[in-house]
C-alpha cells in the first residue's frame, strides 16, 4: 500500500493488481458452497423421483386391476395374456410409431415383446387363472 496525502489526512490505496481478482481461497470456498448444495440438491431430487414412481405404480396397479375386472364382465374369464388386452381395445398400450387414442388404459411403455412395464421399468406380474397383477420391482412385489 502507498501512503499518500499532506498533513492530518493520509490516503491508502490498495494496488489495483489485488481488485481485480478473487484470491484462490475464496474461490475454494464458493466451490465448496456449491458442491453442498448440489449434494443436497441430488438427493432430495432422487426422493422425489422415487416418491412419485411409488404413486405412478399404484395407480397403474389400482386401474390395471380394474380393467381385468371389465375384461372378466364381458368376457367371463381373465386373458389368458396381457397383451390380449389390447387386441380387443380395452386398452392401449403406448407406442411412440402410433398415435394414442383414447382407451380405458394407457401405458407409458412397454418392451420388445410388448408387454406393460411398471415405472420402475419392470414388467409386471400377471397370473391368468386368478387375475392377480403385480409389480415385479424388489420392495413392491406384495402391493
């Protein structure tokens, strides 16, 4: 620092070499910063996710599990495949080559051999002599 002025006052003046920078410590420290956040950030992320993937299989298991009843109403048996479901039209499965029409049940995917995948992208479980639909995905077999 330079010292300069006259008499009572003196005048400081830092070098303009140290404004113009942030100095490698506090640098580090913002770094740091934002790595916690992002941690935090990740995790709660990853909870909502799983959350709402929790919510999303219980509603296709509740409407899954409703259509087979229709399916028993009008046909006075369970499909003996669950893609059968789909070839007599009460429900559609998505596939993004076709366009969605409106059905009783849509499906956000499915794999090669066309059946249902669960949000966990699992296929269901699905017993033809009783009807019984379920996920396959660890933790979530009983629902």
């Amino acid at each position: 620092m330079e010292e300069r002025g006259a008499g009572k006052r003196k005048f400081y003046y830092i070098s303009s070499l140290h404004r113009r920078a942030f100095s490698t410590l506090e640098l580090m420290i913002v770094l740091v910063i934002i790595g916690v956040l992002l941690m935090v950030a990740a995790g709660y992320y990853q909870e909502v996710i799983n959350r709402a993937r929790r919510e999303v299989l219980a509603a296709e298991l509740r409407n899954m599990r409703l259509v087979l009843q229709l399916y028993r109403a009008l046909y006075r048996r369970y499909p003996d495949d669950i893609r059968l479901l789909e070839k007599v039209g009460v429900v559609r499965f998505y596939q993004p080559e076709r366009p969605l029409q409106e059905k009783y049940l849509k499906f956000l995917s499915i794999d090669a051999e066309g059946y249902p995948l669960d949000p966990f992208g699992r296929r269901y479980f699905y017993g033809p002599e009783t009807g019984e639909i379920r996920s396959r995905t660890p933790g979530f077999e009983s629902w």
